[in-house]
C-alpha cells in the first residue's frame, strides 16, 4: 500500500524494540515524514532531530510510549488502531482465566519434567469475575464470560452502559471478585495501580489478570502476594521491563506470556493494515506527498 503511493521504506534494522537513542539516531539519518511505531520511546530527543516527522502511526492501542505534548508541540499528528487487537486480548484474556483455574499450565509443566502431574483446579462457572477499564477488550470479555455463567462486575470512568456487566467501583471489585483483570492505560496516574494496598483488599486467594501495560502492577508486590498465597494465582503478558528477567519467574502459581495479547495472525494484519491506512490519512490531511 505504501510502495503504491511512492513512499520509500526504511525498516527497523535491529528486528526488536527500539532504544530512545535508537529511534533518535535511526530519525536523525533518515529523516522520514511518516513512522509505523511500535512501542519504542517517542520523545522530544527525537523529535527534535529533524523537522520532516509529520505523522506517527501507533500499530497498537497503547499511546504511552509516545510523547503526546511534544508530538503537538512539532505538530506530529499521532494516531492508533484501537479496533483490531480487541478481540486477540479478550480472548488471551479468557485463556489465561481458564489456564490459571484448571492448573492447565502446571499440568503440562509436571508432564514435561517426567511427573503425572494432575492438580485439582476450579471452575470459571459461577465465578464473580471484575474487570477494571470496561473500553472495547474490557467489554467484549464481559461479554465472553457472560457465557460461562459468571457474574461480571465493571469499573470504568467514561463507559455509562452496562452490557454483560454490572458497573460498581474499584474498591467494590477488589473486595468482591474472584478473578481481576486490568484493562485500562497506562500512565504516571495508574503506576502501580495494583500495589500492595490495592492488592490487600481483594479476597483471599483471588488471581490477578494483566493483559493490558506494563506498569500496571507492582512486580515486587505481586510477588509477596503469589509466595505468601495471598493470592491463588497471577497472569502476567505486560512487564515493566520487558524482556522481563525478574524473581516471577520462580514461582509455579503465575502464568507468564511475552506481550503477546495481540499476537493473533488475523489480528496483527489487520492493525498492520490500519496502521497503513491511519499513516497515509494523517500524511495527506498534512499537505505531504511521497
């Protein structure tokens, strides 16, 4: 689609997320009017190294890793495709719930290591499952989980309609559910939105969900919570540093995946396409031609 307009492509030489200083000296040599962004750092530093930048298409939901100030501050229009991956997220989402209750993924560890390893799980029939952030991935998995028989509990600031959900407040979602699961953005206002307070208040032996952004969770906390069995159980897929190499690793009741809730082949070409067609409406609502 882009070669068709004329545009010359420049693809990230390292095959893997950016550094800042990556991404400023990648801008720097070559200059480009339009960027496929991923979730490498976008920030005045590289902003400020050319003046030809005028359009960033996020190929995801997430605008965190983007400097929205500064990107308005050079006139950088900044888009996102928030549609595709709603459906891949919900239903890693529901897998990871399914994985965690049944011990699907203990089972197949024992088995691997020569053990007949058949734990008792537990059903997801009947569960009260709370969903915090109720957007788009938030509300089609309430309406997933509404054919499993569970009650489903919302929190969210903007949504007003509840549909497969009842909406009560974060604190009531904590103390009720059975199962959290986070969906909401990243940003200096939910850092740690799940710390040691937080996580003090949901029930005993809960299981936490985060298929949304690193940072949502305080690792450090969510550790204490696994090993003293606070909680049952957690499923991470977004870390605060990823690749993520720290101490979860050595415990047996989390389920770890790595940043793969959009991972879905039909997914991902439909937010590749739409980040396409975002970056080619934003260059030509700015003037540019190829």
């Amino acid at each position: 689609m882009l070669k068709a307009k004329g545009y010359q492509l420049v693809f990230n030489p390292f095959k893997r997320k950016l550094s800042a200083e990556e991404v400023s000296t990648l801008i720097e040599e070559y200059r480009p009017i339009g960027m496929i962004a991923g979730v490498e750092p976008l920030n005045r530093g590289a902003f400020i190294k050319t003046k030809e930048l005028k359009a960033i298409s996020r190929c995801g939901i997430g605008l965190d890793s983007v400097d929205l100030e500064a990107a308005k501050e050079f006139s950088i229009k900044v888009t996102n495709t928030p549609d595709a991956p709603t459906i891949a997220v919900a239903e890693l989402t529901l897998g990871m719930i399914l994985s965690l209750l049944r011990k699907i993924h203990i089972s197949d560890s024992g088995i691997r290591k020569g053990k007949w390893t058949r734990p008792y799980g537990s059903l997801l029939h009947g569960k009260t499952i709370g969903i915090i952030g109720c957007g788009r991935i938030g509300s089609y998995l309430a309406k997933l989980l509404h054919t499993f028989g569970c009650k489903v509990l919302g929190c969210d600031q903007v949504c007003k309609i509840e549909e497969n959900f009842t909406l009560v407040d974060a604190e009531s979602i904590l103390k009720k559910s059975d199962i959290v699961s986070l969906h909401i953005p990243y940003s200096e206002t939910t850092h740690h939105f799940i710390n040691s307070n937080r996580i003090s208040m949901m029930k005993d032996g809960a299981y936490l969900i985060n298929a949304a952004r690193g940072g949502l969770v305080d690792e450090s906390a969510l550790y204490e919570a696994l090993t003293t069995r606070k909680l049952a159980g957690a499923a991470i897929d977004s870390f605060e540093e990823e690749p993520y190499s720290g101490n979860l690793r050595n415990l047996d009741n989390i389920l770890m995946t790595g940043h793969i809730g959009s991972y879905a082949k039909e997914s991902r070409i439909m937010m590749e396409m739409e980040a396409v067609e975002n970056l080619l409406s934003a260059l030509k609502s700015t003037g540019e031609n190829q």
